[in-house]
C-alpha cells in the first residue's frame, strides 16, 4: 500500500521548466514565482485574481510613497480603475499633486539617484531619487490648481472625496483639450465614481496651496471628520449587506492606517457590531519588528479589530518594492480576471450615509 502523502507536502512541486522568453507575466508568476518573497507575489496575485475581485467583494486601495512620479498612476492603477477592480482609495496627497502633472500636460523624466543636487538646485531640477523634472514643473503645476481652486464650486466646506473629484473633473476636461487620453488617476477616478481620499490633506502641495487661498479667505475647507465617517460608511454598507471588504495596501503610512480605521470606527467608536476586513494584501518594504504600522502583519490587525480573524488565512503580505509588485499584480489579473462593473461609491456617499445613521446609538444622532 502506498504511503499516504503528509499534508505539509501537498504543495506544488518545485520543478519549473527552464524559462523559454516568451511567457506571458501570468505565466511567468504561476510557474516560477515558487518561493521566498516571489512566493509571497504569487500568493498576492492569486488572492487578487481568486477572492479579492470577486463582484460582492468591496475594494479598498491604498498609496503611499512616492508612486505615480515613477509612471504607476498611468502604467498600473488607471487600468485598475478602469477595469472596475478598485472601488475606492486613499492616497497620500503627493501621489495625487504628482499624478497632476501628467494630466497638465508636464514631463518628468528618468535619471539616476547619483547626482550632486546641490548642482540641481543651481540649475532648477528637482529630483525624487532617480526621477528628475523641472521646477517650473512644480510652479505650473501650483498655478492650476491656485486657477481651479479658486472657482465657485470650490468655496465651501467638503470632504476629501468631493474635492478630488472636482479637481478630476477639471483634470479630464485638461486632458481633452491636450489630446492626452487618460493619463491622470483623478481623471480616472471622476470618469468611473471612484472615491479619493486623503488621510492627512495638509500634508501636501495641494494642501499648500489651498492653504495659501484660505489666507485670503477663499478655496475650500476641509472637512477630515466627513472623510472618516465616509470610509466607515462604505464598509459598513458592503457588510451589512452580505458583502465582502478587501483592502489591497501599497505600502504603510497614515494612507494603510486610514483604509483599515474604518473597522475600529464602526467597532469601537461606534459601537456597532462588525468582525474586520475579509482580505488583507499589502505590498510593504518595512519590517514589523519595529512597531510601526507600515510593517504591522494582519494578524496584528486581528487584535484591533481591523482584521476578521476568520479570514486571516485570505492575507498575504508580500515584501517587496511596490514599483516591482504592482506592474506583476496588474498584469496578472488584466490577463486573468474579467472586467468587473463599477460601484461609482463617490455618487452613493449620501446614500451610504445614511444607511450608517440609522443604525447609529442614539448618543452619536
């Protein structure tokens, strides 16, 4: 009688046929991402493709870092958007200044991190490790969003998610009299009703600038607190409805924290009875040995609620470069997973709100 296989053996064997050149990247990641953090890529990738971008599977992106002056707003997260595979974001407000640049129409440029930049400074090149462009490209880039701001739509109080989809409108509108196509991820998220949030508003040119109107007394004013409940909001809709919440995290920072919140505001805050996220990726370069919440594992997320500990097993934390795991993690599931119908979130918030309220203790109405 043959010996009956142990369970801890019941993996794909590791034997890979030699590489020929012509592999799609779906193919490449199935038959030879096998191990180590390449192994942890393939398990993200299957995650994203299996579970994550299931219809009744709500999904929450984060940004951190400095990601679309490398080409990743264009290259990766616009044909997310575009394929319906993200229902909502928060990024870091750098992310969405240096997205601008693209859709005005301003060029940045490759280069090296080995550089004098005391000599950049002198000749007006800013530089963000290997990427390099212009000043004036921050100065132009300043001027439009001093012009747009100061329209009447924006002379009040709204929430994060508000002001970035009317800069998207403004964006798209910019793009079309360039001739650009989609180039910008705001114009992506405007054009698809996918809410953008930022987690610290100030902490940005963008924020900069609208300071710098605010001085005059005109622009708009930030209303952070509406963006809490809003995001709490959005989870606490799709689960009590039967669906499902996934975050996908690039990176750490307040934008990782501010997706996951949204669970101990509903919990903890609020009160209401809620079990955690359902999926947890998160491509991450920082170590959790630290205590700082880039590198904290879901199943730290566990002891705060942020995680249903049911679903900790449907996590996978991938350590690597965002810049190297996204493209793969994009390619992936464009190849894999059909398009899925957008949830145009931005245009339910009111709706979504108030699904919220009603079910809120009496000491919070």
């Amino acid at each position: 009688m043959p010996k009956k296989k142990h369970p801890y053996l019941s993996g794909q064997p590791i034997h890979p046929d030699g590489i020929r050149g012509d592999e799609t990247v779906a193919e490449l990641v199935d038959r030879t991402f096998l191990a180590y953090n390449a192994g942890r890529i393939h398990e993200a990738c299957r995650l994203l493709n299996e579970k994550i971008l299931k219809d009744d599977v709500t999904v929450g992106l984060s940004l951190s870092g400095a990601l679309t002056p490398a080409g990743l707003g264009r290259s990766c997260i616009i044909p997310l958007i575009e394929n319906g595979f993200v229902d909502w974001i928060v990024a870091t407000g750098a992310n969405l200044y240096h997205d601008t640049h693209f859709g005005i129409g301003l060029t940045l440029h490759r280069g090296t991190p080995f550089l004098d930049d005391r000599e950049l400074r002198k000749e007006e090149v800013i530089r963000i490790y290997d990427v390099l462009f212009s000043y004036d490209v921050l100065l132009k880039t300043d001027s439009f969003f001093r012009e747009i701001l100061s329209a009447p739509e924006f002379r009040k109080e709204m929430g994060t998610a508000e002001l970035h989809y009317r800069i998207g409108k403004f964006v798209a509108e910019r793009e079309k009299v360039l001739g650009l196509g989609t180039v910008s991820l705001l114009s992506a998220a405007y054009q698809h009703g996918v809410p953008v949030y930022t987690s610290s508003p100030g902490d940005s040119s963008i924020g900069m600038n609208i300071a710098a109107l605010n001085i005059k007394g005109t622009g708009p004013r930030i209303d952070v607190s509406l963006d809490v409940n809003e995001t709490a909001a959005i989870i606490y809709h799709a689960k009590k409805n039967g669906l499902k919440s996934g975050v996908v995290l690039l990176g750490g920072g307040s934008p990782k924290n501010f997706v996951l919140q949204t669970e101990p505001q509903i919990q903890e805050v609020f009160g209401l009875p809620e079990s955690g996220h359902d999926y947890f990726l998160q491509v991450t370069d920082a170590r959790p040995d630290t205590g700082g919440l880039s590198g904290a594992t879901p199943s730290e997320a566990v002891s705060w609620g942020k995680v249903d500990p049911a679903r900790l097993p449907d996590s996978v934390v991938a350590y690597v470069d965002t810049t190297i795991a996204l493209p793969i993690l994009t390619a992936y599931v464009l190849a894999k997973h059909p398009k899925r119908k957008h949830k145009r979130l931005y245009d339910r918030r009111d709706e979504l709100m108030a699904f919220l309220k009603k079910d809120l203790p009496k000491k919070f109405r």
